[in-house]
C-alpha cells in the first residue's frame, strides 16, 4: 500500500482484543482504520465519513452483522464490504452475498489473510464468496455446538439442555479440536 492514497476501513467487531490486534495491524499495511464494537457505532462512523471498506463481524451484541451490512450499504452503496464471522455456513454466505458482501471470511483471521481478502483474489466480486468448500457434518455440528454456547453466554449445563444432549457427552465434544472442514 504505497502512494498518496491510504484506503479507509471500518472494522466493527465486539471482540475488543481481536479488534485492536487487527487494526494495528492494518494499519502497519498502510490502511487508514477506524473501529466499531457494535451496530449503531459502526453506523455513527459510517454517516461522519464512509469508508471505502468494511470487515463487519457477523454475531454482534444487537442488530446483527447481516442488518449492519444493510445499513451501511444504506449509508454508502459504494462501500465494498466484507463478512467476517466465527459460525460461518453456507446459508450465511449466501445471506450476506445477496445483500452485498464482497466476500466472507472464516474466523480466526490475520492480516495478512485480511489483507488477501481485501485486495487479492477474492476482491473478484461476490462471486469469489460463493466458492467454497461444502463443510463436512461433523463441521457443522461443531459450529452449531459453539453457537449455542455462545448463546447460553458458556454455560455447558444450559448448552447441553438446549441441545438435548448429556452434560458430560457436551463436554467431551467440547474438549476435542474442531473439524477442518
């Protein structure tokens, strides 16, 4: 990223941590970043000035990353945005490639993948967001695992009853490392 002009992105997601390590970061590789936690944040910074890019979460606290990307492509139709989520499926991408989204991107995530994304092969268009792999069952049972934990706010007991499976059956789930794909 070298010249006169630094592109300007709006990062909005509620991992604080995640948040500041990407955007130091980026901003090492040359971009101009300002940073959101939340829907009506990223929405206030958007209106002050729009950026030409955006890497929205797609699980925020309130109206979610599919209703942020609206609003923003509200604020600003030109603004090129990507999705970038820990519980991505395939009806998600598909989501969030109708409303707009140049690409979606599986979390963890850095720079350099960031950086790829925004500027590399998969800024061809939505289209490049609709090619990937099927994943697996044993995949998606893992994300389904996680979101609903994330849901009862990491309670295994409560998981577990929402789940309809043991306690100690969720826990050894838990234990294991998810499946690749």
């Amino acid at each position: 990223m070298t010249g006169m002009h630094q592109p300007s992105l709006l990062l909005v997601d509620d991992d604080a941590p995640l948040r500041d390590r990407l955007s130091r970061a980026l901003v090492a590789r040359g971009l101009q970043v300002r940073t959101a936690g939340d829907h009506d944040e990223a929405v206030a910074l958007a209106r002050e000035e729009p950026p030409e890019l955006a890497v929205i979460d797609l699980k925020l606290p309130g109206p979610t990353g599919l209703e942020l990307l609206q609003s923003l492509k509200d604020v600003d139709a030109s603004t090129r945005i990507w999705v970038l989520t820990g519980y991505g499926s395939i009806a998600t991408a598909v989501s969030a490639t109708k409303l707009g989204a140049e690409g979606y991107l599986a979390k963890p995530v850095d720079a350099d993948e960031l950086m790829g994304a925004l500027f590399g092969a998969t800024a061809a268009g939505p289209a490049a967001a609709m090619d990937f792999e099927t994943p697996s069952l044993a995949r998606v049972e893992w994300e389904h695992i996680q979101r609903v934990l994330a849901d009862c706010d990491g309670n295994v007991s409560e998981a577990s009853r929402r789940l309809g499976v043991h306690r100690r059956s969720l826990q050894r789930k838990l234990s294991k490392y998810p499946p690749r794909r």
